[in-house]
C-alpha cells in the first residue's frame, strides 16, 4: 500500500485505518512477544539438560 492511497484512506474512513494500523501493531507485538517466550523455553530446555 502507497502512501498516497494511504492518505485517501485516512481521510475516507479514519476508523477503517485506525483498525488497519492497530491490527498491524497488534501483529508486530505479537510476534515479537511470541519470539520472546520462544528463546526463553529454547534457553530453559538448554539449562535442564
């Protein structure tokens, strides 16, 4: 997605790209969260061997 059609978006339907931009956000946090908890057991399962 440009960031022209971005804009027209924005001021088209504001609540439709608020929802695009906290679904996106929501996302990255997610799978950042995910990769976190991911190398904690990974670091766990290493330290009970």
């Amino acid at each position: 997605m440009d960031v022209i059609s971005l804009h027209i978006i924005i001021q088209e339907h504001p609540d439709q790209y608020h929802r695009i931009l906290k679904g996106k956000y929501y996302e990255i946090l997610m799978s950042l969260i995910g990769l976190f908890f991911r190398h904690q057991t990974l670091e766990n399962d290493f330290n009970n061997k």
